[in-house]
C-alpha cells in the first residue's frame, strides 16, 4: 500500500491550525487557571489569583477561537471550548441570570453594601451626593466600607464626612459595638466599616461585635464588624467585610512602569503576591468566625478579590454552608460589576446570602462620588426553614 502524499493546500491547513492553537494557547491556560483558582490557597499560587481576575475576559476570548475553530469543522476542538465555556457559565450563574431581573417587594429586608470613601471635590459635596443617593436608595441595612468612625472616652465620636451625613440628616442610627477595634493599625477604638439602620424598618440590634484581625501595625489590614440582628421576627448575622486592597499606587496610574522593561513592573508583582498571602490569611479568620455562627449569616462588603479568587470562595462556604451571590441569583443579564465606578471592569462588591433567606432583588448603581458602585439587595425568609426564628 502507498502512502497518500499530502497536498499543498492540506499541509497549509495543517500549518494553520498549529498557528491558531499556538496563538490560543495562553488564552485557555489562562481560563483553566482562573476556574481552579478558588480552590487554589492564595499563599503559593498567589499568580493563579491573579490571572483569576480577567477570566471572564480570557472567556470571551476562548469563545472567540471557539467560533474559528467551528467554521473550521474542528469538532473535538469546538466540544473542548464548549465544556470550558459551559464551566465558566455555570459559575457564573448559569441560566438563572436569563431570568428577568426582580424587584424587591415592601416587606423585603433591603441592604446596601457600598465603599464610599472620604475624596471628591469638597466635604460638602461628597455629603450632599451620599444623602441623595442613601435617601434615594432607602435601604434598611446600609453596609459601608471605608467610612470612619472614632469614639471618644470623652467628647463627641470622629466621623468621617460621609457617615455624619448619613447620620445627621437622614432617618439613619448609626449601630455600632461599644468596644472597636484598638489594632495598631488604626486609630484607637474605631472602624472603617460602619452599619446604619433606617428608622421604622423593623430591624433591632441584638448584640455588635469587632473581629481583631492580624496582628502587624498595617493601616490595610483586612476588617470586619459582626452584627446580630433581629428583623420580620428571626435572627440573623450580618458580617460587614473589607478586606485587604492591593493599596496604592496602582501599575496603571504608575507612569513608569513599561510592559517592555519587567524590572518596572517586577515590584508590582512582588508587592501582589504579599497582599494575596495576607488576605487569605485574614480571610481565613473571618470563615473561621463565620463557621461558628449557628443563626443564618449574609456576608457584605468589599472583598478586593473577584467571584474567581480563593477569598471570595472561602467567605461564600464558610462553615460548609453554600451561600448564594446575591447579584447572580437575582436574574438579569447584567454583570454588576462594581469597581472602578467610572468604567467598571471587576465585581468585587459582594452580598452573599444564607439559604433561609431568598434574594428577591440586586442591583447596582452608577455614582461619580466614589470609586465603587454600591449594590442593593432585596431579602426575605423562606417559609419553613429552620433555626431562624426568635425564641
């Protein structure tokens, strides 16, 4: 038998093929990084975390060289990017966000998570756009991260501009623990991450308490604030979460720096891989406080990681229990990504939510006063679970 000589225009076929999965071949690395990333501890594979961040990107990318690979006939290479894909969607969301989005309904406990830091032009504007915007948003739980607040032995608290807005000219009470954090860190008795309560919504503190987080004097120490509360006549625990930010300058805004010359970015990478390597420890104390609640628990707040990264998977399971993302579950095409405010490109402001209570409503809200977007989250009780109700 001869063997068939292969043609001109097969061998240019054959060649072009390798070319493509040579070309591809760092965009599917990089989604099947980001997919494990979650299960990955962010002390040795600090860069898996990394490359997490742009994984629904790569995705659009892989779907891409999907279509390439489709008109090519290539069908075990379009079934390998269609499994991916298909991964990637169920993360996502799935089919839910297919559904149209809902509304919350006016016995729905509404909460707001939203990093609001002190910056714009003016003190008085920067008040003036948070009491419009929280006076529009109406929430009963307002979650605010990068807001400070100070107690005093003796005279009145210190207030960051923003939470004396809140506080002064809105029907807001402002709930807080007796005893803050006294971290080395920060100020003595004080938090970034205050809790408001809208007057008339039905909601009670039954007892408030700081997690002490670290142990170094670092002014980016991850935090905390736990609140017991009591509303539609159950418990429940809200944890108010800002963890630890990659800090400042930012590569971006480093004019220095040049993808040509590593040595500019190097740095960069470095400082990275140590900020992973600490949250995932602070993260780490926070599931384990989670962990030991025994009423249903709602975690809010700035994460500084993506749905993609070990922090965020670790806070949504801890204590064996599968919370939900408020913003996938409640229907919409809409990404919901949150930071930077102006042209969003990550979410990375979370809600996630215990199973005794159904999310009926997510949203988030463009705003030009801080560099988050804030999101709003409609909850009620399911019927029929157990270990809500107040004794």
């Amino acid at each position: 038998m001869t063997e068939t000589t292969p043609t001109p225009h097969r061998r240019r076929g054959a060649i072009g093929r390798a070319l493509l999965a040579l070309v591809e071949a760092p965009v599917a690395v990089a989604v099947l990084v980001g997919l494990a990333a979650p299960w990955l501890p962010p002390r040795p594979y600090w860069w898996a975390q990394l490359v997490a961040i742009g994984l629904p990107y790569a995705s659009w990318a892989l779907a891409a060289f999907g279509v390439v690979w489709l008109l090519g006939r290539r069908w075990r290479a379009v079934a390998f990017h269609a499994v991916l894909l298909l991964i990637v969607g169920v993360r996502a969301g799935g089919l839910g966000r297919l559904a149209e989005a809902g509304t919350a309904g006016p016995d729905d406990l509404v909460l707001t998570t939203f990093n609001v830091p002190q910056s714009g032009p003016s003190r008085e504007a920067l008040a003036d756009s948070v009491v419009a915007f929280v006076g529009a948003a109406a929430p009963d739980v307002l979650l605010m991260q990068d807001a400070h607040v100070a107690t005093r032995v003796r005279g009145p608290s210190l207030e960051g501009v923003q939470v004396e807005a809140v506080r002064t000219r809105l029907p807001y009470r402002l709930v807080l623990p007796a005893r803050l954090a006294n971290h080395p860190g920060w100020q003595s008795n004080s938090t970034d991450v205050p809790v408001f309560l809208r007057e008339g919504a039905g909601v009670e503190v039954v007892e408030q308490e700081v997690l002490i987080i670290g142990v170094e004097r670092d002014p980016d120490v991850s935090l905390a604030l736990r609140s017991h509360l009591r509303w539609g006549g159950r418990e429940l625990v809200v944890y108010n979460v800002h963890l630890r930010s990659f800090g400042s300058p930012k590569p971006w805004e480093d004019d220095a720096v040049r993808l040509t010359s590593p040595s500019t970015w190097a740095p960069y990478l470095r400082q990275y891989r140590g900020v992973y390597a600490r949250r995932g420890d602070e993260a780490d104390q926070i599931a384990d406080a989670i962990a030991a609640e025994t009423l249903p628990v709602v975690v809010a707040g700035d994460f500084n990681s993506t749905a993609d990264n070990w922090s965020y998977h670790r806070l949504r399971t801890a204590g064996g229990v599968s919370r939900t993302d408020a913003k996938q579950a409640a229907g919409g095409l809409d990404w919901g990504r949150t930071y930077h405010a102006e042209r969003p490109f990550v979410r990375i402001d979370f809600v996630l939510v215990d199973p005794a209570l159904e999310v009926t409503s997510a949203t988030t809200t463009p705003v030009a006063f801080s560099d988050h977007r804030p999101v709003r989250v409609g909850l009620r009780w399911r019927d029929g679970v157990e270990g809500a109700e107040t004794e």
